[in-house]
C-alpha cells in the first residue's frame, strides 16, 4: 500500500544527447554500488546510438535539482503483457546520486514513469532488485511495489548468445 501521497514538484525531464556524460556517469556510480563496476562495457558513443540514434533501444528520465544539475536518472524501455494485451514499461535502472538521496528524487522518477504508463494506457511498471539491496526494497514497497517473489529471472549473455544463435535456422521474412 502506498504510503506516500505528496505530489513531488522536482524537476524531471527527458534525457538529450548532451546528457550521455551524465547518464554513464549514473550507470558507472550504480555499478560501484552494486560491487560490480567491472562490468559496465557501455561507453558514451554507445549510448548516443542506441538511446539518442535513429532506433532508440530505451529512453531516459533526468532528476534535476533546481539548479538544472541532474540528480539521477531512470532508464526504462517498453515491454508487452500478453495477458492483459497492453504495453508496460521496464525500468532498467532507476539511480540517485547519494547527496541527493531522501528529497524525493527517486519518488519523482518513478511517479513520471507511472504517468508515461497511464498516458500510452498501459498495463504494468516492471524492474529488479538486487536481494541484498534492503533500502532500495523498502523504498520500493513505500511506494506500492510488491515483490514478484514466484519469477525468477533467467539470463544469457556473453558468448552462450553467440552458442544459441548458431542453432537458428534464421527467420523468414
């Protein structure tokens, strides 16, 4: 149950390719958060293709402090529920600079996500959650979310994709 009721009045608007310093910078700091900063292979000339490029992959929201300097982002793409034949949104990554933590940042990323939802009428905001990450989950039950705990999320990366696609006999157009 949502216990949080204020509308918030941060700024939020969408990312432009002159955010893409910012935007990895935010996925870099998220990393170190999450102990595993190895692993970001992103790198700016990436985002700006697949964010800001001719086919868009995800979008981006921006927190801004008043000031105009960003806060924090939430990166999210469109899914699709078959069972209830609308789109949702799949939030990526949702991450507030710790200075900015507990001014509402965070809550106003995701009540503008929640409002892009009802404006395409769609069906469902989605997004994980690493176990360990106590105060991200109580943040998150706060606002409403229940945990999904009978899914378990599945993953191939590396090179089991490459494994995989060897195996397709194509598709036909």
């Amino acid at each position: 149950m949502m216990t949080e009721s204020t509308t918030i009045n941060t700024p939020i608007r969408r990312a432009t390719i002159k955010d893409v310093t910012f935007i990895l910078g935010f996925i870099r700091e998220l990393a170190e958060y999450e102990h595993e900063p190895d692993k970001v292979l992103c790198t700016e000339e990436m985002l700006e293709k697949t964010i800001f490029g001719p086919f868009p992959y995800a979008k981006v929201l921006i927190a801004q402090t008043e000031e105009g300097v960003p806060a924090g982002f939430a990166l999210y793409f469109y899914n699709y529920s078959t069972w209830n034949g609308k789109p949702g949104i799949y939030l990526e990554d949702l991450y507030v600079q710790p200075k900015y933590r507990g001014k509402s940042y965070g809550s106003a990323l995701l009540y503008a996500l929640a409002q892009e939802l009802v404006d395409i009428d769609g069906g469902r905001l989605e997004w994980s959650v690493l176990k360990w990450n106590t105060p991200s989950i109580e943040f998150y039950k706060r606002l409403g979310a229940v945990p999904m705990e009978e899914w378990q999320t599945m993953r191939v990366d590396g090179g089991q994709i490459a494994e995989l696609a060897k195996r397709s006999s194509g598709i036909l157009e």
